[in-house]
C-alpha cells in the first residue's frame, strides 16, 4: 500500500469514526429531556409530604392582591415568577413568604431583569427555596422603604 493510499484509508476511518461518535451522541442527547412550560398563573412544586395549611400559606403569599403576576416559567423543578406591585406589596410579599413552614427565603437587589417587573421570584423545589431578586430600576419599588423580614437564627442550646 503506497503511502496515499494508507492515508486516504485512515481519513476514511477517521471520518467513519466522526459519524458514529455524532450519531451516538445525538442518541444519548435525544432521549435526556426536560421539563418545560410557561405559567398562565403563580405556581410552585411544592413537596408531596408538604402539609396542606403551609401549602395554603404559600399560595396565599404567591396571589397576593395588591401585587400583579406578569409571566413566569418552569424549567424541571426550578420556577420563576415575575411580579409588578409597589413598595409596600413587595415588602408583604416577601413577609409572607418568611413565614410559610419550611421554605427558606433569600432576597437580593439587582438591575439584570430582563422582563418588565418590579421583582422576581425564583424557587427551587426540592429545598422549598425562594429567591426573590428586587428590580433596581423599578420605578414603583423605592429601595430605602424595603423591609427584609425578621430573620431569628437558631435556638441555643444549653450545653
């Protein structure tokens, strides 16, 4: 075999092998799906042993009156929900959802929103975690009026 021919069968191989790898992968990407969908209204996963009076408690704090839900979306177990309302609705906002059992609630201010609201909700289901981000370029959110909730740490113990 002359030394072309040897090169020409091992770019064949190589290409071969290419088409295969790329097949396989396609494969694998193929049947690893997520779940997506856009929310028509503020919703949460919420764990199945969750107790109903606390499931009451954060539908409650996620359709609060005096704040509007704009859009939101879930992809897998994280959602978001996106909100219009003033000073004093996102500080009830965020005092309701400080108090529903067993969700943990961290609040932060930034100016990366991309859709039009004056704050974002982000929870991740497993954990029961809100993460609320205030809009910074909020007209209707004055940030020297936000109250962040009461936050008591652990009890202590007697050693």
């Amino acid at each position: 075999m002359t030394r072309i021919q040897c090169f020409r069968s091992a770019l064949w191989q190589l290409c071969l092998f290419a088409v295969l790898a790329i097949a396989m992968h396609t494969q694998l990407v193929g049947r690893a799906s997520a779940a997506f969908g856009e929310l028509d209204s503020p919703q949460v996963s919420l764990p199945l042993d969750y107790p109903e009076k606390a499931r009451e408690q954060v539908y409650y704090a996620l359709h609060r009156m005096d704040c509007r839900f704009v859009s939101g979306f879930f992809l897998n177990s994280w959602t978001t929900l996106h909100y219009r309302g003033d000073t004093r609705a996102l500080n009830l906002f965020l005092d309701d959802l400080a108090k529903c059992p067993g969700a943990t609630l961290s609040v932060r201010f930034t100016r990366d929103i991309d859709v039009d609201c004056d704050w974002r909700v982000g929870h991740k289901a497993p954990e029961n975690r809100f993460q609320v981000f205030v809009n910074l370029k909020s007209d209707q959110i004055k940030i020297e009026d936000v109250v962040l909730p009461e936050v008591a740490g652990p009890a202590v113990r007697s050693e």
